[in-house]
C-alpha cells in the first residue's frame, strides 16, 4: 500500500469514526427535570410615621386610642406566591417616642375577612429623647406557609394606653418580607 | 523566512484568541473558500453544488460552560452546579450557534483572468450573551445582592434565519495580485434581537428612610426588535411545527430584504509566501414588513406601602392603596409595543492570513505544459473575527495544508479562541474524476465526548468541480 493510499484511508477513517462515535458522556440530561429556580427576595411592606395629630378626631380634636388601616396585598395572590413560596419572614420593627405603651396588632386576613394570621406585641413607651424598639421577624414556613397564601390583607391596628388628648409623640414603623421561593 | 515563521505563529497565537471557521479558508480547490475570501486563488475553471448538499455547516459553541459542567452525573446536586456556573461565568461570555446550507452553487471561469460564481445559501445566526444580572435575580433573588446593581443591559442577543443571494467575481490582477467582490441579496426569514439595553434593578438598605430598602428601577431602556415574529404569534393555533413550517414556506423569498459585499485579496509576495485578507457581510438587514418592537422604559422607586390611617366609617372602603401603586407604577414605568421599522447590521466577518509553501510538487517532463509547480505543503496562519454586540470575537489558527495529490487534500488545523485554547481541526477534500467531496470538522478532541466540548463544529459538502490540468 502505497503512502498517500495509506493516509488516504487512515485519516478519513479515523475522523468519520471520531464525528460517528462522538456522544455525550458522563451526563445525565434528566437532571433538567430537576432544575428550579430558588430566589430569596427581600421586599419592603408597610410602612408608616405617626405622630399625636393621628390619635385625634380631624373634626372634634377628640382622641382616639385605637386607629387602624387596612392595605390590600394583591400580590400575595399572583401565581408565584401561590405556587411557589416555601418560606417568609416577615419583620416589624416599631421605634416609640410616645411616653406611652402601644399595643400593635397585624393582621393578616382572607378575601372574606377572616383572620389567617396575626403579630401581636406590646411596644414599651418611649420618650422624645429615646426611642423604644420593637423588632420582631415572625416566620411562616412548612405548612404554615397556606396561612400567607390564603391572605390577602394586612391590617395595621394600634392601640395606645393611657393617653389622652395631650399626647405627644412619634411612632415609626417598617415591615419587610423576605420570601424563599422554588420554581 | 522558515526560522521566522513557527516565532511569528507562536506571538501571533498567545495574542489573540477567539471565534473562527478556517478549515475552508484558502483552499484553492473548493469553491466554499470564495465564500470566504472572493480574493482568494483558485485552481479550477467550474464548479456546480449538488443542490442543498454543497455546503453544510454547522456550528455551536458556549464560551463559559458546557453541558458537563451542568448535567455531570457525579452525584452531586444539579441547582449547585447552576450556581456555581453562574457564579463563575461573565456577561461576556456568549452562546452562538450558526448553521449553513448551501441550496445552490455554481461558477465558472470568464476570460483569461476572471472567475464567476453565484449562488444561494440559506443561514442561521443565533448569538446570545449571557443575561447574568437577570438570571442571577431570578435564579437567586436580591436577598443577597443589597446594595448591587442588576445590570439590564447584560440581556443582549440577536437571532435571524435568512437566505441569501449572491454573484461573486474573482479576478486576476497579474501573478502575484488576485482581487474579490461579492454582491449579496439577503432575503430575511425571521430576525429578533435585544441589544444596547439600559438600566438598572437595585435594592438599597436605608438607614434614617421611611423603610428598610429603597427598590429602584432607574434608566430602564430594553427594546426588543422583530421580524416575521408577529405574524406568527399573532395567527391563532400555532404550535411549533406549524411555525416552523411557515419559515421554511418563506426560505426563498422572506419578506424583508437587505443588501451587502465581500471582498477580499490574495497578494503572493514571493513564490512562496502569500497575504490574503478578505471581510464578510459588509452589509445591512431592513427590517419594515412583520416588524414588532417591544419596549420597556422608565424609572420608579418605592420603599413599599404607606398607610394613611383615615377616619372610616364601617361602611366606608379603604383606601385602594395596591392600585395606586400599580398605578405608579404603570405610570413610569411602561411598556408599548410598536411597528417601527429598523436596520440590523449582519455581522460582520474578517479574516487575514499569511501562508507558506514548500516541497514543490514534480510536474511532467513536457515543454509544452506551462503551469507552475504547486507546493505539496502550505502553512498558514489565519486571523478571524466577527463583529457582534459587545464587540468583536476573534481566534487564530496555524494549520498544516497538504495536497497528497491531485485528487486528496488534507488540512490539520491547530486554533485559539475564546471558546478552547486546544482546538484541533481536521479538514478532508478527496476529488474522484470530477466529484469532489470534503469535510470538515473543527475541535476534534471535543467530539471524544461532546458533553465537556466548548465547542464543535462541522462542514461537509459535495460538488462537481472542473479543473484545466
């Protein structure tokens, strides 16, 4: 066999062999099916700055020791949350510059009304020169996780205690989630 | 000049890398080599394709990852290993596939000097850059990137099927010089692209704010172009097939046009050394018929929801607090679809290349044959890019050419790009009487295993050619 007649056999063979036999190894494609997205996301909820103009009648002067507000989360009804929440934290923090204990109730409520689920604490009074803290992360995971998915409304109720049409005072909120999901 | 050269290789390789296809390139006896360079010399007088199998090229490669490092059936979890490839891989890194096939191919020597050849090519472009900011937001969420910028403008990518038309003249200016110009006629099937996005999704911790974090969406400026897209969406009960049905009823003639050149040279600087250079493609996509744009832009900002505690009686709402803020939103940050009409630059191709001859091959002993000696053995070195989005992809590759005899030619190929720095390529071209038949194929140790390939990719075809021995 001559030499250009050799290289003439060998070489293609070798590359159509190359190109025939050529696969993907060491792999296992079913794994796609495994795949999910696992985003954590931190969002910011309510939030509000109240001072003793909010604990009085606009009309009378009159003070009113419970104010509350109701805010629709239409969000917590979109399919991502529906279908793919597996854990929430939810945080609070209230700063109190009133002299006086407030109590704080959130509330999170169904389409009808009815309570899912609520964060209750008492914020210690605070003073002009000093605020006082509450911080407090309430979690819903496992199956807890239905009581967010079945809410729709949030409802910020506040009581103050022992005050009177004098009050003076401050009171800050924030709220976040942070929302663990899986696709 | 043979001290020098393997030096020249060697600077020119660790300098440069990139993206090419030079197994055809310079191959005087293949047609498909004036595809690339209409410069470039010849040895025959005409060819004709055999319809739809004259070239067929293919091509896919991922700069950043590969299927191994994904799907590795080591046991280990799936969702770690997309994290840690996301973590490692850039918004510079790219995905691209390309696929030619020649439907139509033919030429023919005029005159002394002159050769022409025309043609039809259909051509897939697809060429993405990986979208990171926004896979790492939707794969991972902002809860640990506080403070960072989600960068928009990491979604960019261009995609088009289109057919091309095209007449080419080759002409030999004297011995030493040979020049090339090709006209082309591109006929568009389908075009998509999203590319100089703006903007940026951030979530900041606000100490001293109203709330925890501030989410911004600012300078926000996506626009997404398309082409024979709406007409396809819009018809009812389309599925998959009956799309791709449409756009191959639509092969010949798409309903957008556009219009660009080659050109290229071939000088022989000595008998045995040769420059040649050419650029592809020069040319441009008007998009007007079946055009949709998608736009998406506005900034806004929120710390969420502030709750007014209103005097209510029990009959009274409350405030709608949630649509006012979808309202807010609507209001800046928007999104209009539209019909303008828009140019798309194809991308653009250019090669440069020096190339060496020795062993020259023996010639009969007859006074009365005057052709020169050719040389049994060609190095080269080639240069070539493409011209895309975030700017151009290069590779380098020194190649070994060897003409065994008249009817066998073989090409090994060593290249450096951005998807492999050990990319050997293996070109075949085998004439039997007229018929010609090659192929191609470039990163041979990849289709040992395609799995931990960067890349591949493959030509082949088949032709008569006639060549004035």
């Amino acid at each position: 066999m001559s030499h250009s007649r050799s290289i003439k056999l060998v070489l293609p063979a070798i590359i159509f062999g190359l190109l025939l036999t050529s696969c993907f190894k060491d792999v296992d494609f079913g794994q796609s099916q495994d795949i999910s997205l696992e985003p954590d996301l931190e969002v910011d909820l309510l939030f509000y700055q109240l001072n003793e103009t909010d604990f009085l009648d606009s009309g009378t002067n009159a003070f009113t020791p419970v104010i509350r507000d109701t805010v629709r989360l239409e969000f917590l009804d979109d399919d991502y949350i529906q279908d793919g929440l597996t854990y929430a934290a939810l945080r609070f923090k209230h700063e109190n510059k009133f002299p006086y204990e407030i109590k704080s109730n959130i509330k999170f409520l169904r389409e009808n009304g009815r309570r899912e689920f609520n964060v209750a604490y008492i914020i210690p009074p605070g003073s002009k020169s000093s605020s006082a803290v509450v911080d407090t992360t309430h979690i819903l995971e496992g199956n807890n996780i239905v009581n967010l998915q079945r809410s729709i409304q949030m409802v910020v109720e506040l009581e103050i205690v022992g005050a009177n049409q004098s009050l003076e005072g401050e009171l800050e909120f924030m709220s976040k989630g942070l929302f663990r999901f899986e696709f | 000049m043979q001290r020098i050269l393997p030096i020249l290789i060697f600077l020119v390789a660790i300098i440069c890398k990139g993206q090419n296809r030079p197994l055809l390139y310079n191959v005087d006896d293949l047609p498909q080599s004036l595809l690339q360079n209409p410069g470039a010399r010849i040895d025959y007088i005409r060819h004709v394709g055999i319809p739809f199998f004259s070239q067929i090229h293919l091509s896919a490669g991922s700069t950043g990852v590969t299927a191994y490092d994904i799907f590795a059936d080591d046991g280990s979890g799936v969702n770690q290993r997309v994290r840690d490839v996301m973590r490692d891989i850039s918004a510079g890194d790219y995905f691209s596939v390309n696929e030619q096939m020649e439907i139509l191919s033919l030429g023919w020597k005029m005159g002394d000097r002159g050769y022409f050849s025309t043609g039809i090519y259909q051509e897939l472009d697809v060429f993405a850059y990986f979208p990171k900011d926004p896979a790492v937001l939707a794969f991972e969420g902002n809860a640990d990137y506080i403070g960072q910028d989600f960068d928009f403008s990491d979604a960019n990518f261009t995609g088009e099927v289109l057919t091309v038309y095209h007449a080419g003249f080759n002409y030999k200016v004297d011995p030493k010089l040979s020049v090339g110009g090709r006209l082309k006629l591109y006929s568009g099937i389908f075009n998509a692209e999203s590319t100089d996005n703006e903007g940026v999704f951030r979530t900041i911790e606000t100490p001293g704010g109203p709330n925890f974090y501030r989410h911004e969406v600012s300078g926000l400026n996506v626009t997404v172009n398309t082409s024979g897209y709406a007409s396809l969406k819009n018809e009812e009960g389309m599925t998959v097939d009956k799309a791709v049905a449409e756009l191959m009823s639509r092969s010949l003639f798409g309903q957008n046009g556009g219009i660009g050149v080659d050109l290229g040279f071939n000088y022989r600087v000595t008998n045995q050394f040769s420059v040649n250079a050419s650029v592809q493609d020069l040319g441009l996509m008007f998009h007007q018929k079946d055009v949709e744009n998608y736009n998406y832009f506005g900034s806004f900002q929120t710390n969420g929801l502030e709750p007014l505690f209103p005097e209510l009686d029990d009959n009274e709402a409350t405030i709608p607090y949630w649509d006012i803020f979808e309202d807010r939103v609507d209001l800046n940050l928007k999104d209009e679809t539209t019909n303008n009409a828009y140019t798309t630059w194809r991308p653009l191709k250019y090669n440069a290349s020096f190339e060496f001859g020795t062993g020259k091959s023996i010639l009969p002993c007859d006074y009365l044959i005057s052709k020169k000696p050719r040389f049994m053995n060609l190095f080269g070195m080639l240069i070539s890019g493409v011209n895309r989005p975030k700017g151009s992809t290069y590779g380098v590759t020194a190649y070994w050419d060897r003409k065994v005899n008249d009817h066998l030619r073989f090409r090994l190929a060593y290249a450096v790009d951005e998807f492999s720095i050990t990319k050997l390529g293996f070109m075949m071209s085998s004439r039997f009487k007229n018929f010609n038949i090659y192929l191609a194929a470039n990163d041979i140790i990849g289709y040992t295993n395609l799995a931990k390939a960067n890349s591949a990719s493959l030509q082949l075809g088949m032709q008569f050619i006639f060549k004035n021995l």
